[in-house]
C-alpha cells in the first residue's frame, strides 16, 4: 500500500466511506467490441504508468511533510527524556537522538531533490492524462467524421477543442492514427443502425454513471478527510496551548516536547492536506455529481424520439457535451495540481 494511502487510512479510521461500485460492467456496442479490444493494452499500461507515477508523487510530498515533524521529535526528545543530563545513565546514547535527526533531514532533502531533478510530479500528469484520453477513445470514435482524411490525427482535437496540454499527448496521437482504419471500418454505417443508436446511448449513460460514483466517493473521502485534520489539528493545538499554560505552573520537561512536537506535526498534517488540495477536490467532486447527473438525464431523453436520425442528432450532441464536461473537468485538475510544481516538481 502507498504511504498516502495508509496514513490517509489511519487518519479515517472509522469513517464509513463506500467505495465507488457500478452494478454491472457497462456492456459497449458490438461494433465496438475490436476497437476497445485493440486499444485495450495501451490503456492498461498508461493505466498502470499513471497509477505508479501518482502514487510515488503523492506518497512523497506526505513524507516530507510528516518527516519534517518527526525531525523536530528527534530534536527535542532527549531533553523531554532528560538524556541531555550528563548525570542520566542513558546520556552517553544522546547522540543517537541527533544522528537520526540528521537522518531525517537528509531523507527530505533527497526525496525532494529526487521529486524535482526526475520531475515526479510531471511524469504523472503526463500519465493520467495519458490514462484518460485513451480510456474514453472508443466513447469519442462515435463522433469523429471519419469520411475527411485531412484531419487531425487525434479524435479529441478533431470533435473538441480540449486544451493545448491534451493536444501535446503524442502518444494519443499515435494511438489514434494506428486505429483509424478500424475504427473506419467498424463505423461506416453505426448512425444508420437504430440498436447501435441505442445501445451506444445505454452504454454511454453507464460509464459516466461509474464516473458520477466515482467523484461522489472522492467528495465523501475528501470531505471526512478535511473534518477529521481539522478536528486532530484541533486537539493538537488546543493540548500545545494546555502544555503552554501548565508550563508556567510545573516545569516537567516532557511538556516542552508537547509544546514543541504537537504543533509541528499539527502543521505538517495541515501542509501535507493543503498540498493534497482536498477542499477543492471535494468541492469540484461534488459539482461534478450534479452535472453528470444532468448530462445523464440528457442522454436518455434522446432516446425518447421515435425517429432514429432525430434520436442519432440528439444523442451526439448529448454525448459531446458530457464528454467536453469531462475534458473540462481534466483541464480544471491538471490547472489545481501543477500550480504545486515548486513545492515538490
């Protein structure tokens, strides 16, 4: 397990958070059966890159923050120990405390020298948005004119305008182009087809019902993430605060390391959920349900039309518009997260 994900997990012990689960496996069209079969692989291993590169990232800018605080117990617990007293009989073994503190330091100065020289933070931008772009290929294929031969050779930029980042995935360049041909072919007549019209609407309205659980379980965890710092944060400053005023009254040394550790471990939890940017998740996760749910409302009323070209009209523009929601969406998560490239790149 990631280091983000287990202390996320510790830190919402006895939250009841379910995960995202659809009911059934959305069921594609038959005519589009080769070409998810045939950009299958490549989204599995941008997939898989993505999930590799986000995990490291986020694991380590959740180390460098906890560590800076557990540094500062390397520093205070011999005096809180009292082993800085040349009468204790643990005092020859002070230095112990030191060296590990020194240990920790270089252990943040190497995570983030490494996270900013190899640019761990880009590398998983790059890869989700990798990961994206091809798991939707085959929902965009629908829509792109397939008669003009002098278009572009992404199927995004050829039905929308997705952002000049989504227009530098070379490798979704390149996956597009090899698939061309078959998705042509596969194609050429699906708008004439009354059960493909039908199908393809049923199937589209399911994967973004999977992205609607979805962003509703990342708002839920977000949500009693933030509730659950702010309350820790709470009793860890409120304790400094109790730790400060006893101090006045009773000078025990292990009050100084309440005083000293609670609140820098405090900050580095509120450091490390600012960098997470779990409030603007939470609440673009939740704008997100509300819209999806209309885009899905949208979509099966194109179905309500007994005439299939009608219905077909009815149904590209309804598609185009979720999945342009969902691009803009992309956009709006790549602009949150990049801003923090000087804090761990």
């Amino acid at each position: 397990m990631p280091l983000y994900q287990f202390v996320q997990r510790i830190l919402l012990l006895g939250a009841r958070l379910e995960s995202p689960q659809l009911r059934q496996i959305p069921q594609p069209p038959h005519a589009l059966l080769p070409l998810i079969e045939a950009i299958g692989p490549a989204h599995r291993a941008f997939d898989d890159r993505a999930l590799e590169c986000g995990h490291r990232y986020r694991s380590a800018f959740w180390a460098i923050y906890l560590l800076s605080a557990v540094a500062v117990l390397c520093a205070i617990l011999p005096l809180a120990l009292g082993w800085d007293d040349s009468r204790h009989v643990l005092h020859p073994f002070a230095g112990i405390w030191a060296v590990g503190e020194v240990a920790v330091i270089g252990s943040v100065a190497a995570i983030y020298w490494l996270g900013h020289r190899r640019d761990w933070q880009g590398q998983w931008l790059a890869a989700r948005t990798q990961a994206e772009l091809t798991w939707y290929l085959p929902l965009v294929a629908p829509l792109v004119d397939f008669t003009r031969t002098d278009g572009a050779a992404n199927w995004y930029t050829r039905v929308f305008d997705p952002g000049q980042h989504l227009r530098s995935a070379d490798d979704v360049d390149a996956l597009c182009a090899r698939n061309e041909h078959l998705a042509r072919g596969l194609l050429k007549h699906a708008w004439s087809d009354p059960k493909f019209i039908a199908s393809y609407a049923r199937w589209t309205g399911e994967i973004l019902e999977g992205q609607r659980a979805y962003h509703r379980y990342v708002a839920v965890k977000n949500r009693a993430l933030l509730h659950r710092v702010h309350s820790l944060n709470n009793w860890l400053f409120g304790l400094t605060a109790a730790g400060a005023l006893t101090h006045l009254m009773v000078h025990a040394l292990w009050l100084t390391l309440v005083t000293t550790f609670f609140p820098a471990l405090g900050g580095s939890l509120h450091g490390a959920l600012a960098q997470s940017e779990s409030y603007r998740l939470a609440v673009t996760s939740e704008r997100l349900v509300v819209e999806l749910g209309r885009a899905i409302d949208d979509i099966r009323l194109t179905m309500a039309s007994s005439d299939p070209l009608e219905s077909a009209a009815a149904l590209r523009t309804a598609v185009e518009s979720a999945i342009a929601l969902i691009l803009d969406e992309h956009q709006d998560w790549h602009t949150l997260v990049r801003p923090h490239h000087l804090a761990l790149g």
